[in-house]
C-alpha cells in the first residue's frame, strides 16, 4: 500500500519578501497549510487508504458506524414520497448509495430512486464500483459514479435544481472550505430538496469525552498501523475530527448557505441530532 507520511512532512515556507503574495492558510489535521495545497495532502490520504477504508471503518468504531449510517438512511427514508434522485457528495466506497437504494426497494418496493456517488479521490470511487458489481444494482441507471470536487461542481454534470437529495457522510471535514460545499450543495438541489450530513461532532458529557480522546490518538492511528500499514493517514483522520466545527457553528454554516434547519426530524425538533452522546452528528437543511 502506497503510503503518505512523506507528503505529511512537507511544508510550504512564504518568500518573507512578499508577505501580500502569501496564500490563504487552512487546517490539514493539527497542522497549518496553503489552501491549495490542502485538497492534494487529502487526496493523498484516501488513496492511501481506500483499499482497506471499510476494514478499518469497522475496526474503528467497533462495528458503531454501520449502526449510524442505518439510523441516517432510516431518517432520510428514501422512497417514501415515492422515487428521488440522490447525489451522494464524497460516497467513495457506495455504502451509503447502497443502503438508500436497499431501502427504498425493500421498504417501498422503489426501484426507480437512483444515486450519484462523487467523491474527489478515483481511487474511492474504485473501490465503490467494485462493490456495486457484486449487487443488483450493476449496469442500471440507478447508480453511478462521477469524480468530483464538492467545492466546484460542474454545471454541466450538476445542473442547478437538479437533486432531491444531497448526502454528505464523514466527508465534509476533509474539504477545503465547507461553506463553499455547502453552497454547491443548495445550487444543485431543487426546491423543497433536503441537505443531510453525517458526521463526527463534539462530544459534551466529560467522561464520555475523555474516554473518547484517549481511544482516538491512542487506539485508532495504532490500528492504521496494523491494519493498513499507514499509521499517519489515521492519525489525520483523528486530528480532522478534532478541528470540525462544533454542531452549532456547523448547523449556523448550513442556515448560512440558504438552508432551512430544525424542520424534519420525525417531529423532534432541532437543527442536529447528535448519535452516541454527539460522537457523531445528523444536520439536516432544507432548501426553500
């Protein structure tokens, strides 16, 4: 397996003549880098890590976040008003394109709900073609696959008012600027279409927190390493979790956007649902 840790060590040094000419500075993990330096250093990261991604999703989390992609799918329920169209932004391996597409023909006997997956990183996308050919959903026009970058979609590929459904799961932490995705986002849904992200958030209960730091830095990049002999990938991973936003600043960025929040959460109200005491985190937008 290709690693990275070479990349994790490169820096960019500004010409101290020409402060003006600096380019903007984001987050890659704990570190400080150029903005248009940040999307290759994540590239690099996800073909890392594609080929064992799913493998380690569940050493990971015990197993734990295929219980949160169910209750996501299970909220979003796909084929209840009858069939949609979804763009899965950041899908990669097509596990969630795949559960929405189980549910809506097992619970609604909908085979007409199609997916998108985009994902910036072909080698994701690999990894979800592989796994689609194993299904029934092969050589139909209900999946497909398209690289992307969730910040700059194509209009010509991504038309405005073009989707019912926009899901993002433990994707948007990684991009470059999330209210740039969350804009792409409201242009390519229609009115009435619905933005729906899963991910990780802040945990508030102290114990609970402390307990979950400790496994994060100690356990998860350890498991890189003997998993997928690429220990630096997860501790990326770990850090990019640390720096996303808290589930208020997050939901102000989606109302931002143009979205919605607090309206359809099976009558309870609120602009998140946090999963496992806010470990993860279900925002929901609506387009007007």
């Amino acid at each position: 397996m290709r690693t990275v840790s070479a990349r994790f060590n490169s820096t960019t040094t500004p010409n101290p003549s020409n402060e003006n000419s600096r380019p903007a500075q984001t987050h890659f993990g704990f570190r400080t880098v150029d903005e248009n330096a940040k999307e290759d250093l994540v590239k690099g990261v996800f073909s890392s890590v594609a080929p064992k991604y799913d493998l380690m999703n569940d050493a990971m989390s015990m197993g734990i976040h295929r219980l949160w992609k169910d209750d996501f799918v299970s909220l979003l329920n796909p084929g209840r008003r009858g069939p949609i169209k979804i763009l899965d932004m950041a899908g990669g391996t097509g596990d969630i394109a795949l559960r929405m597409l189980d549910h809506a023909r097992e619970k609604y006997a909908d085979r007409d709900t199609s997916v998108l997956v985009s994902d910036i990183n072909p080698d994701m996308l690999k990894e979800g073609m592989r796994r689609v050919r194993q299904t029934m959903y092969h050589n139909t026009p209900q999946i497909g696959f398209q690289v992307a970058n969730a910040q700059e979609l194509d209009p010509d590929i991504f038309p405005d008012n073009s989707f019912d459904l926009y899901t993002i799961a433990f994707g948007i932490r990684n991009c470059t600027s999330i209210p740039d995705v969350i804009k792409e986002a409201h242009r390519v849904l229609k009115p009435g279409g619905t933005f729906a992200c899963l991910e990780f958030g802040k945990v508030d209960n102290p114990l609970l927190s402390q307990l979950y730091e400790v496994y994060s830095f100690s356990v998860i990049p350890m498991l890189g390493s003997i998993l997928a002999s690429d220990r630096e990938s997860y501790q990326y991973l770990v850090e990019s979790i640390r720096r996303f936003p808290s589930q208020p600043v997050f939901a102000q960025m989606i109302r931002d956007a143009g979205f919605t929040t607090g309206q359809d959460f099976s009558g309870q109200g609120g602009a998140w649902r946090d999963l496992w005491g806010g470990i993860a985190s279900v925002h929901l937008g609506v387009k007007a």
